[in-house]
C-alpha cells in the first residue's frame, strides 16, 4: 500500500505557513499541466491569505533566527561547515526579497483582468463564457502563453513562498521518524523541548487516519477508522516525528 504523512501544527504561525506551502504546491501542479481555469482557484487563495495578513515580519525573524543560529553552529567542532555554510547562503538570498518595499502581490491586485475574474470566482458556476468572456478569451490562448501568464503571477509571492518553504524544510529535518505504537488507536506524547510541528507517517493498509492535537509541550493522536469513521479500538502502528 503507500504511506501517507499527515502534519499537525502546534502554532498559528507554523499553520499559515503550511497553507501558503499548500497553495504554493497548487500553483506548481497547474504550472506543469493544463488544468484550465482551475489555476485561478489556489491563486486567489493566496490572494486572499496575503490580503487578511502580512507574513512579512514573521517570516523575517525567523530567517534572522535561523541565521544567528547555524552561525553559533559553524563554531561547534565536529560539524558539516559546508553544509551548514550553504544553509545559511540560501536563508540569507531568500531574505533579500523580502526586505523590498513594495506589498507582496501588489502588482496582481492592480490587474484589470485579475480583478474581474477574483470578484465572480466566489460564485457558483460563474466561470461560464458568458458570466466571464475575458476568461474565456484566456483559456483560448495557446497552452504555452497562458503558462508563462502564470508563471508571471506566481512570481510576484515567490518573495514569500520560497523562504517559507525552506523555513518548513528546516523544522522537518529537527526530527526523524521512529516507530509508535497507539495502543486502542491512541498515542499521547510530551516534549520538554517547545515543538512546533507534529509527523505522523502511516500505511493506508491499516485502514485509518489519525486526527491530532496539541500545543507545545503536549500532543494527542487518535487514530480513526476510515470505513466506519468512528475511533478504531486497533494498535495501530506508525512513524512519528515531533520537530521543534
């Protein structure tokens, strides 16, 4: 069968995060192939998210930290400098978008086209020709044109999304998966360290899911039947991760 991970943050901030990295990862997946009008859907999500809240500052800090912290590292004997070295470089090029004026996505909040579709979307059905024939004019563009149409929006948050990627790529490298047994379907775990991000890895053949909960220093898992969609009374074995 396969493995599926399933994440659960433990913080607000960890949380944005991983739905900016979810939409980023939407956005990739139109860009490779030709999903038509679906595009605009992850796009205008983003849209949204970026209008409620500047992630600017946060994001920052934590590229700050995270660069105050690996350079304490480059001093510690015994230790990948090289790695660690290349870590910091793509931290640091990550940083400098971010430190320019301008709003993220201002430019596509200014497009004509842009806005006429972001106002109708929210509708059901309103993608039909006649409800949007602007779009209608766009999905009758060559495939080629419209991809680079798309690459030039995604663009204007890479500012955003690429550092908040890496930042997320950092705090799942804190920890690796080891095996846990939930005995009755539920795993309880305590951290003396502050964690941010839980990782469950688990075997689709089991038949479950698990739905997780938390702060900081504390977390639950219960892992719920699939088919019957109530607590399984199951061991359920799986890989967990606990990143700080």
């Amino acid at each position: 069968m396969t493995d599926l991970i399933y994440e659960q943050p433990l913080n607000e901030k960890i949380r944005s995060y991983l739905r900016l990295e979810y939409l980023s990862t939407q956005l990739q997946n139109n860009l490779t192939q030709d999903h038509q009008h679906r595009c605009f859907y992850p796009l205008f999500s983003l849209c949204e998210l970026t209008d409620r809240c500047d992630y600017r500052s946060d994001v920052l800090k934590d590229l700050d930290r995270n660069i105050a912290l690996l350079s304490k590292w480059l001093e510690l004997p015994h230790v990948d400098k090289a790695q660690i070295n290349d870590i910091i470089n793509r931290l640091t090029q990550a940083k400098a978008p971010l430190q320019m004026p301008d709003r993220i996505g201002i430019h596509l909040k200014k497009d004509k086209f842009i806005s006429a579709l972001r106002q109708r979307f929210g509708m059901p059905g309103a993608c039909c020709n006649f409800d949007l024939p602007q779009l209608h004019f766009w999905l009758g563009k060559p495939w080629k044109e419209r991809q680079l149409d798309l690459q030039c929006w995604i663009d204007q948050y890479q500012p955003l999304l690429t550092p908040i990627s890496l930042l997320l790529e950092l705090i799942r490298n804190t920890a690796d998966f080891t095996p846990a047994d939930a005995k009755a379907g539920f795993y309880q775990g305590d951290s003396a360290q502050a964690l941010s991000l839980i990782r469950v890895k688990i075997d689709t053949s089991q038949g479950c899911y698990p739905t997780i909960s938390g702060h900081r220093n504390r977390y639950a898992i219960h892992f719920v039947d699939f088919e019957q969609q109530r607590h399984t009374d199951k061991t359920i074995q799986f890989l967990l991760a606990t990143c700080t």
